[in-house]
C-alpha cells in the first residue's frame, strides 16, 4: 500500500509538490509543479527509494538565495507533515 500527498508550497517558484509514499515511509515519486525543471527533476531522482526521515534531514533547511525557503526545504516541510513529526 501506499499513501499519495498533495503539498502547496510557500515561498518558492514551485506552486506544489505531490509525493507517494509507502507504509514505511519510503519515498516512492516526488513530482514538483513549477520550480526550476531540471534541479526539481534531479531532486525528485535523487530522493525516489529514501526513507522520508532521512530526506527531511539532508535538506531541511536549504535556502533558495535571499528567500528564507528552497524546494528541497519546502520538500521536507511536506515529508515532515506527511509523516507527523
């Protein structure tokens, strides 16, 4: 089984992201609406077969130059809220 997310983001040129998860937490798609293609391409790529707690550590945090957010940050606000923590 799997669970599906829908996750507007704040503060970035990406609009939403949309990410399905296994049961364990395990990332299975990410697929970013808007933001720069390739680097949200490469990001999702990159995070597909992570567990999502290890994916809210690496990129919780990361700014996008003077905004205070990026898309890989606002990646782990929506695997933090879809995981609870």
């Amino acid at each position: 089984m799997s669970r599906h997310i829908s996750y507007a983001t704040k503060g970035t040129c990406s609009v939403r992201i949309d990410i399905d998860l296994a049961d364990d937490n395990t990332i299975l798609d990410v697929a970013f609406t808007g933001g720069c293609n390739g680097n949200t391409k490469g990001i999702s790529e990159l995070v597909r077969g992570m567990k999502a707690e290890d994916v809210i550590e690496r990129l919780s945090g990361i700014r996008c130059g003077m905004k205070p957010t990026s898309c890989p940050d606002q990646l782990s606000k929506a695997l933090r809220q879809a995981v609870g923590e």
